[in-house]
C-alpha cells in the first residue's frame, strides 16, 4: 500500500524496544520470522524504526485496534 501510493519515505514506530533490537541483531531461533520481516522493510527503503511509548502513540494504537476488526482487504490511505 505505500509503494502503491508513493508515501515513501516512511517512518515506523512501535512501542517495544525488543522488536527493534531484534531486527537489528540475528536471534538463531527467530531466523525465518525475522527474515519475513526484514524482506519488506528493505522493498520500502529500510524505514527508520523508532521505539515510542504506548502513552504517546495512543492515536496508533487506537487505529491498530479498530483495524484489526476490519475484514483484510481495507486499505486506508491518508
């Protein structure tokens, strides 16, 4: 949906730092998942990531939950 609608660049926040760390690092028992992961994010220009609090991205979070009601093929564009 961001290549498809030119909104690159793009910055990724989450709001835990493990995440981060594990795309950054290689974990042997996370190799397959992490590598599902790392695929895309390289297609996209390896956005920055950035950790946030919960606390400062409730709008995200709130959209994350209503979203995750929504049947697969919505897609929102701002």
């Amino acid at each position: 949906m961001v290549q498809e609608n030119n909104l690159l660049p793009i910055q990724i926040e989450v709001d835990c730092q493990d995440i981060i760390n594990y795309l950054h690092n290689d974990h042997l028992t996370h190799t397959n998942f992490l590598r599902d992961c790392r695929v895309p994010l390289h297609q996209l220009g390896n956005p920055l990531i950035q950790h946030k609090f919960w606390e400062v991205n409730q709008v995200a979070d709130a959209l994350a939950k209503k979203g995750s009601n929504l049947p697969a093929t919505n897609s929102f564009v701002n």
